[in-house]
C-alpha cells in the first residue's frame, strides 16, 4: 500500500513540476506503466514526449526521491538532486530539439 502511494505522489510530482526547461517547453505527452508486484516492490516506465520550440542543452524531469536502478531507454542515466526531489538528465550531454520521446523505468 505505502509503494502505491508514493507512486501517486510522484505522478502528482511529475504533472507539477513537468519538464524543468523554458517555457516554451511542453510534455505533450505522458504515458505511465506500473507493476506492483506481490512483495510490495513497483516497477515504473514513464514514456515522455516533450515538444521543444528551441534546442535545448538541459532537460530534466522529476522521478521519485527513492527510485531505484533509473534507466533511461536501455542505459544508465544522470540523475541530481535539487530541493528533495530527484531528476532524470534526459540530455545526457547533448543538445536536444524537436518532439522527442524519452522512455524512463525504474524500481520503487
């Protein structure tokens, strides 16, 4: 029960903070997958599409504080934290444009 009310706040994390860019940055759209297993234990994947009006060299988007083995597609992302709440660097050092989709999984 504890996991699927964290899982819940962090969906109403993710819809309050969205995606940490200008404002001319816009998740247009956001799918969320959760398997809560019998052990209480929750596997998420979160499949983010941002639009972006200009290139952007910094995206992140906010996971809950105690996800664990975060993945970005199929390798190990950057993950910071700033005020308590975790972020997922979806630029992984480049430069980003367009419309692209992110697929993020990780374990709660």
């Amino acid at each position: 029960m504890r996991r699927l009310l964290v899982l819940i706040a962090a969906i109403i994390l993710i819809f309050t903070f969205a995606v940490s860019a200008s404002a001319d940055t816009a998740a247009s759209k956001l799918v969320i997958q959760a398997v809560v297993n019998s052990d209480g234990s929750c596997q998420v994947t979160q499949t983010l599409t941002v639009r972006l009006e200009h290139a952007e060299e910094q995206l992140l988007f906010p996971v809950p504080a105690d996800a664990r083995h975060i993945r970005l597609g199929n390798s190990r992302v950057h993950t910071r934290s700033s005020n308590g709440v975790l972020y997922v660097d979806l630029s992984s050092g480049g430069t980003i444009a367009g419309e692209p989709t992110f697929i993020i999984t990780y374990n709660l």
